[in-house]
C-alpha cells in the first residue's frame, strides 16, 4: 500500500475517525455513551469484533469471492459472516467465559448493527491492504471508536451537571456536542498522509 503503520494507526484514530470524520457507527456512539463505563465496554467489544470480523472478512475475499469471481456478494457475504461471528464469540463467551460474558454480553448484540465493523471490512478490500494492515487498521478504527466514544460519553456525563435548556436535553444537545467534537478531531487533519 505505500504508506508507513505509523501513518495508518494515527490516521485511523485521529484523522478519519470512523465515528467523527467517516460517519460510521452512529447509533452506538449515540446510544452507549451515556456514562464511561458503559463506552469502555462498548469499545472493548467493538475492538474484539473488528479484529475478528476483519480477519474472517479478509480470508473470505482473498479465498473465496475474488478467485470465483464473486466480489460482487462482498457486502451481502460480510453482513452474514459478521452476524455470524457475533453470535458465535456470543455463544462461546457464554459457555467459556461467564464473567466476561456478563461484562460484554449487553454490548455484542449491538455490534451486529454497527455498520462501523461493516464499513472497516469493506474500506480495507477497497484500500487494497495486506493481511498485517487491515488487522493493524481494524485495530486503530476501533480504538479511535472507543477513544470518540469514552470523551463524548464524559462530556455527556458533565452535561447532566449542568443547567441545559429544557428543549436541548438529550438528543439535540447530544448531537450538537458530536458536531463539535467532530471539528475538534477534524484539526488533526494534515499530520499523516489519508489513507
């Protein structure tokens, strides 16, 4: 691909947030952020997903669609194998891990509709990445999620401290906060080169 893992993992956290720059995984980041703790075990479970949704979805296309010439399923193929996958580290947590089971448990159903995991399983076949960096790339997209996530979900608990008006709390204010939050991150832009 030509550009450095360095410029790949700051890019992915910072320049093209999935959340912020790309708009990717709204409903989430609308939805968990509400406290921290609830975002951290968001961004975990996100994390987790997208390492192993970008594999399976990597292998998939590299060694089945693209040698039958079938890369025209990648978007219905992904959708399946990521819900697939999402039901699987669901049911194995459940029967191997109770306790982190119980900790991710709330969260996994709500990564199958996160078009974010999608999204990062088609732009890493659309950028023509290797193995190593799509893994890297999944990687960093999710901890820029988690990291968009955590502040935004720390702001919002500040925000039920303060005096909102009537008709800004909840959704308007919420969405209003995004909005300068997105500006902030969008001052990164121009320290690596967009991947």
């Amino acid at each position: 691909m030509g550009i450095s893992i360095f410029a790949l993992v700051i890019g992915a956290i910072f320049v093209n947030n999935v959340v912020l720059a790309q708009f990717l995984g709204i409903c989430p980041f609308l939805g968990v952020s509400k406290d921290v703790k609830s975002s951290l075990g968001m961004g975990g479970a996100v994390l987790f997903v997208m390492l192993l949704a970008t594999l399976a979805t990597f292998l998939i296309n590299e060694y089945v669609l693209v040698p039958l010439n079938l890369e025209y399923l990648q978007t219905i193929a992904y959708i399946l194998v990521i819900a697939g996958l999402v039901q699987m580290v669901e049911i194995v947590l459940k029967k191997i891990a109770p306790a982190l089971y119980q900790t991710l448990g709330v969260f996994l159903p709500l990564i199958t509709t996160n078009c974010a995991v999608l999204g990062v399983a088609l732009l890493v076949v659309q950028k023509g990445m290797n193995l190593l960096e799509s893994m890297i790339y999944a990687g960093s997209i999710a901890i820029g999620f988690t990291l968009a996530l955590v502040i935004f979900a720390g702001i919002r608990e500040q925000m039920e401290l303060t005096g909102v008006p009537k008709g800004m709390k909840g959704i308007p204010i919420a969405l209003i906060t995004a909005g300068i939050l997105a500006m902030a991150f969008m001052g990164f832009n121009g320290l690596v080169p967009t991947v």
